[in-house]
C-alpha cells in the first residue's frame, strides 16, 4: 500500500509545509490554486490534510480566506504559501498577504491563531518589522531550546530572525542571507543531528530546483549545497517542505501532474535519503509516491493512480444521458446538435444533468463520452454533494479530431442521496465535444 501521487485530488494544492504534532498525525498546510483556473494572483483560501499513514489523507476542510483578513487587500487574492507552529497549546498559522492594492510593494505576514490544528483558526493581526517588498512564502522553525524562529523571501531576497513569545513580534532585526545561491524563494528550515539545513526555490530556466544549505547556526552563515529536487512536471515553479515522522524523512513538493497547468497544482511526497556526511542525496520524484506507516485509516482523498486508472468495477448501476435526454440541458455559449453538444470551449458554456438518482448517497462514477483537436481540455463538475464546493478537474485528452468520439473520460463524484441530484459540467478549458454522459451507482 502506498500514498501514489500526486496525494491530494479533491482540490489543487501547492507549496505544501508540513508537520507533525502531539497528536500523532501529520498535517500539510499547502496554498490553494483555485480552479478553474484564475492565476496564483487569485489564490485565496486555505485548507489542510492529514494522515496517521502516509497512504490515507483526510481533508479537514477550509481554515481560512482572504475575506477574514480585515487589514488585507480590498481586492483579496494573494493568499501564497503559509506555515504552521504550535507553542504552548496553540496553533499559529502563518500566511502571506498584502495590505494594498500595489501588492507587491505591501506584503505582511499574517497570524491567525487557534486551540485545534485544523479548525477555528482567528487572525490576529501581521508581523510588525519586516520589509513588505516582496516578502513572501514564511516559514517557521522551533529549535531543541524551544525557540522559534522565523523565515521568508522572494524576488531573490532571504531573511531570517528570531521570534519573541508572543511569536507575533521581532526579537531583533532580521538578517539577510546573502550567501545562498541563486535564492528565489520558497524558503523552509529544519535540523537532524545537529545540523541546520534551509532549503529553497531557485531561478533555474527550466523550471525553478529546490536547492539546500546547511549551517551550524539557525541564522547561519549557511555553506551551499547543491541541488535536492530537479524541476518538477508541468509546472515551472518548486516549493516544498522537508519532516521526519515515523522514523522516515519525507519531502512534500508540488507539479501539475494532474491539470498540466502550472496554476493548477497537486502536492506529492517522496522519501528523503541522508549520506553519512549529512549531505541530501538528491530526491527521486516518482507515481509511485511513499509507502505505508500504519494500517488503513480514514480518507477522504482518491489517490490519483485510481482516479486515471481505477477500474470502477463495482459502480454497475448506470444510466446514461444521451445528448438528447431531457435530463440535459445546455447554456453558456455552448450549442446542441442531435449528436452532441459542442462549443463547450466558451468560457461560461456548460452541460446541466437534473433529476439525478444518487442512490443512498456518497459516491458515484461520472463518465463522458467526448471527442477533441485540442491537446488537454477539461470540465469542471459541479455535483450536489459536493459538500466542500470546490468542484472536480475532469481531464479530457485529445482524441485526434472533433468528430473522433473515442474519449472516455470518469472520475468519482458525490451526490446526495434521492433522485434530485444535479451535475453541471462547465466548460472554457479547451475544446471538447460531448456525445453521451452517463453516471454509475454502487448497486
């Protein structure tokens, strides 16, 4: 048994900070693409994930949005890669966030607080002291003495310093590390045996690499590395986070393995090797993902080898909706012949199923029959049981031609239970015709 990746696809996850608390599980805090996509300028929401086995992760649902951010941009958007600690009983919640409508030049670095790890989380207010060009992607790290320290940087700068108790003040200013090579961003730190490591993002052309440094110091001088993590698939941007848990060392990443859009992300993890000298030997990103750390366990996320590749043998009880079925309708921008339904590349077209048997509840197979010129378009579902109202990606692979009606493509849904379910398929992701929908229940 083993996680696969990417691990998370119920939404797009990127730039994922990882950690484990006392209560035993492992929690990702990544940013969150929203989809369809609208640009990392739009990213405004947090969720986080958890797990007690690497293998089975549990969604915990939205902790926060740019809207609870009162002293934020009026126009919200910019909610980039956050961090976590935990001090005393509490949660703290670290995340990026500009104050103005000139973005770039008014980044603060807010607090949100909280007595759970994935819930109730309440801003507090920003980071006091720190420079708002282009301060973004913090980072938190708490040392054997209990202290805590604070790292962030982007558009090539890198900053550290030392947090007060409160861990919401400076406890000194912080320090540039000009030293570290070809930073970008992406900062992260953490310690084995001693060792202080801090890895990054770099401007790598082919896409950025995470690169790492060590040091004697939390707040160096650091002495470069080299390379951990080559460019990952279709996206041109790196971002991660290194943690130990269960005796293994695990590296949480992102690609766009799933949408091949570099704004629609998915978060991955694969093992981490240390030499003898206490060098990272460079990290191997596989499908394959991690193994197992424990015994089956709750999930709410389909890992992504069964979303592609699952046989769906027990979902026999189908129906399917031809074109003309008056359970189907279309809007949009999108247009009916008596064989299929084209035009769904229009940005507002979409496909409506009403009346909708979703049996008991729960799960359910979504199939459509399609034919595309285009090299990768795709649907985004809208399903009624969706409870956490993001949607599903379903992608649709070129078919060679827009009168090839070869492709099939399916993925799990929710529906509610009863006979009033409504599916909507919205298009504006490349082009696709639709010959047939149908939709398929666990007898």
């Amino acid at each position: 048994m083993s996680s696969g990746n990417p691990i998370y696809t119920s939404i797009f996850t990127a730039d994922p900070s990882a950690h484990v608390w006392d209560d035993g599980r492992i929690y990702v805090y990544p940013s969150h693409d929203i989809f369809p996509s609208r640009g990392s300028d739009l990213m405004d929401k947090y969720h986080v994930f958890s797990s007690d086995n690497m293998v089975d992760w549990v969604d915990e649902g939205e902790i926060l949005g740019a809207d609870d951010v009162s002293w934020g941009r009026p126009e919200g958007g910019f909610m980039w890669a956050p961090d976590a600690a935990y001090k005393d009983g509490k949660y703290y919640f670290y995340f990026p966030h500009p104050s103005d409508s000139n973005w770039n030049n008014s980044w603060k670095i807010g607090v949100a607080t909280s007595n759970k790890p994935a819930a109730d989380f309440k801003v507090q207010g920003y980071i006091e002291g720190l420079p708002g060009d282009s301060l973004i992607d913090p980072s938190v790290f708490r040392d054997d003495d209990g202290s805590y320290y604070l790292y962030a940087g982007g558009g090539g700068k890198s900053f550290g310093v030392k947090l007060k108790d409160d861990m919401m003040s400076l406890d000194g200013p912080p320090k540039r590390f000009a030293e570290l090579a070809d930073f970008h961003e992406a900062s992260w730190v953490f310690k084995r045996e001693g060792l202080y490591y801090m890895m990054y993002a770099d401007n790598h052309n082919g896409g950025n690499q995470m690169r790492y440094a060590t040091s004697d110091n939390p707040l160096g001088p650091w002495t470069n590395r080299g390379v951990l993590l080559d460019p990952v698939k279709n996206s041109g941007t790196s971002h991660g986070s290194i943690v130990q848990y269960k005796g293994n060392w695990y590296l949480f990443y992102h690609n766009a393995e799933i949408s091949s859009n570099g704004t629609l992300r998915s978060v991955c993890v694969d093992q981490v090797f240390f030499n003898e000298d206490g060098t990272i030997q460079k990290v191997k990103q596989t499908t394959e993902g991690v193994p197992a750390v424990g015994p089956s366990s709750k999930a709410t996320e389909v890992k992504y080898r069964d979303l592609v590749g699952g046989t769906f043998d027990e979902y026999t009880a189908k129906t399917e909706y031809p074109v003309s079925d008056k359970h189907v309708t279309i809007g949009g921008g999108a247009s009916k012949s008596d064989t299929s339904i084209e035009n769904m590349h229009v940005e507002s077209s979409y496909i409506e199923l009403s009346g909708i048997n979703g049996g008991a509840g729960g799960k359910a197979l979504l199939t459509v029959v399609y034919a595309s010129a285009d090299g990768g378009a795709a649907f985004k579902v809208d399903a009624s049981g969706d409870t956490a109202g993001e949607g599903y990606f379903l992608s649709l692979p070129g078919t060679g031609g827009w009168g090839n009606y070869t492709g099939q493509a399916s993925r799990l849904i929710d529906l509610k239970p009863g006979t009033d379910n409504v599916i909507r398929l919205n298009g504006g992701m490349g082009g696709a015709n639709v010959s047939l929908v149908s939709v398929s229940l666990v007898p």
